[in-house]
C-alpha cells in the first residue's frame, strides 16, 4: 500500500498572509446612512467590507474599492490596509504591489498596526522570481522584492503594538531562523502572545512545538492536538491536514481514515495541495470508503492543479 504523505506542517512554521480586516456583521442601512449623511470614515468602510465580501448586499468589488477609496481620503487607516489588499491581491483592480505598499505606508505612518503588519508581510511573500533588495520600478507594477529584513523590521514595530499576526510571522522566522539566529524558545513565546489573541496560525503553529517538544517545552501531543483542534475548526486548513494526518497514521488517536477523510475534505476545499493529493489515495485505494478512480482522479488534478507534482504523476498513470 502507498503510503501518505508525510509532510505536513509538524515541522514547519505557517506565517500569516496579508489579509483584509474585519469580521463583524454590518446593518447596510445604518452604516450607509452615516457614510453618506455624516460622512463617516468608519461607516464607509464598513461598506466597503460588505461589498467585498457580499454581507447583506449583493458582493460588488467596484463598489467596495470605491467605499474603501472614500474612507482612505479621510485617512481612515482601517480603510487604507483593506484598500491596499485589494490592490495588493489584484481584487476587483489590477493588480498593483506598489499602490498597495504606498496605502499600507500611509496606515502605519498614522501608528496603525495592522499597517505595519501588512508591510513585513508584503515583503515576506514577495515573489523570489523578483528576489532583490528593495524596490524596483518598472511598468508592471509588481516589483515589489522579497526582503525579509525588511519584513522583520516591520514585524518588531507590530509586535511593540501587540499585533497578533505580526506576533506570529516574527516568531516564524525565529523558528526557521530567517535573517535572525534560530531560537525555538522567542518563537514559542511569539506563538504563546499570538494565540491567547486567537490567531488561528500560531495555535497551529505551537501545537507543532508541543509535538516535538520544541522551545523549552515538553513534548505532549495531547496539548498538541488540543490547540491544532482549536485551529483547525477556526478554520485553517494546516491544522485540519495535520488532524487528518494524525488519524490516517493513528500517530495519536485511533486509526480511523473516515475522518481522516472529514478533516483533508475540509482542508482541500481550501485548495490546499496535500489534502487534496491525500484524498486521492484514500479514493484511490478505497481506505474507509468504496473504491473510486474517478473521485481520485478528481483530487488528483485538483492537487497537480496547485502544482504538487507527485499527483501529476497519478493523474498521468491512473486507469
């Protein structure tokens, strides 16, 4: 029988992208009467959010930039990181690194974390094909170079904030000793601040510490699973791989491939590569449930789609 996959994030740092702010329920009504009538920043805003993500309006991203672009000319700081991810991310406008950079600039000049944070994170997940210091300037707007010393910069000035991203993605590149020297005992104190906050990321990021006893910490996979439980039904799809991954194998729990394949369906319809190559095998060789080449494939093209090349393959040699 062929194995899984072992590779899972047991033993890898998972740094938080750059992403819009908010998750709170708006009445459109009443934030589009003080957008309008009283001209509020933080009401336009607000709109902005609900167009972006169609909260109790039809989802509109033309119209999302154009209430974020309002509330960013009054220097709303919230508005000016949301306006920069979507210019950041190509959302309804074409894409553009370094507008975003400028609006992510004008929100931490004003001393707003989340602006500081999304600037080491702007660096951090730069494209390596542009791997330079600094930045270039040339007609596509996308030069933006990856340069963690820069993004470490950043993160330092989040954490003086007590931004729990930038919390986070520090204690990264402690663990992975990216541009500092490694030391798994300030990463883990990073993750500890990160997820009393409830970043989703350093949960799953110190049940890795408590798996392989890392950062002072005794190895204990009850604590371990304990946080990447808490992780991955907030939905992050790394701990919902490393849950799936622990019941296929039976490293903790007992061995049970049927929720191992609950948990890797939850992960792969966050496209996550080596849930969907998993749950080709478990089709594949019908492991807690009934043989199915077609099924399989299916997860298979899905994972080559993300560019897993080992799933290519089965794609290729599959009947």
């Amino acid at each position: 029988m062929k194995r899984l996959l072992l590779l899972i994030c047991l033993f890898i740092s998972l740094n938080t992208p750059i992403f819009a702010t908010q998750n709170t329920k708006y009445n459109f009504d009443a934030e589009y009467k003080k957008a309008t009538e009283q001209n509020s920043a933080e009401a336009q805003n607000h709109l902005g959010y609900m167009y972006q993500y169609g909260q109790n309006v039809k989802q509109d991203y033309a119209k999302a930039i154009e209430w974020y672009q309002k509330s960013a000319n009054q220097n709303y700081a919230d508005a000016q990181v949301n306006l920069g991810y979507m210019y950041n991310y190509g959302i309804g406008v074409k894409k553009d690194l370094l507008k975003a950079k400028q609006l992510y600039e004008k929100a931490a000049s004003s001393g707003y974390a989340l602006g500081l944070f999304s600037l080491g994170a702007l660096y951090e997940f730069a494209e390596k094909k542009h791997y330079r210091k600094g930045i270039e300037q040339n007609s596509d707007n996308n030069t933006i170079s990856q340069n963690y010393v820069k993004a470490k910069d950043f993160y330092e000035k989040a954490v003086q904030l007590g931004n729990k991203e930038a919390q986070n993605n520090l204690g990264g590149f402690y663990y992975s000793g990216i541009v500092v020297k490694k030391n798994y005992t300030k990463a883990r104190q990073l993750y500890e601040q990160a997820a009393k906050q409830g970043n989703i990321y350093a949960l799953h990021n110190l049940a890795n510490m408590y798996y392989n006893g890392l950062g002072g910490l005794k190895k204990d996979f009850a604590k371990g699973v304990e946080l990447d439980t808490q992780s991955a039904q907030s939905g992050n799809p790394e701990a919902q791989y490393s849950l799936g991954w622990l019941y296929y194998n039976g490293s903790w729990f007992e061995r049970d491939y049927t929720k191992a394949r609950v948990w890797f369906q939850l992960a792969a319809e966050q496209n996550h590569a080596n849930s969907q190559y998993n749950l080709g095998i478990i089709y594949q060789q019908g492991l807690g449930v009934a043989k199915d080449i077609y099924t399989a494939k299916h997860y298979f093209q899905q994972a080559c789609q993300n560019n897993y090349q080992e799933a290519c393959k089965h794609v290729k040699n599959i009947l």
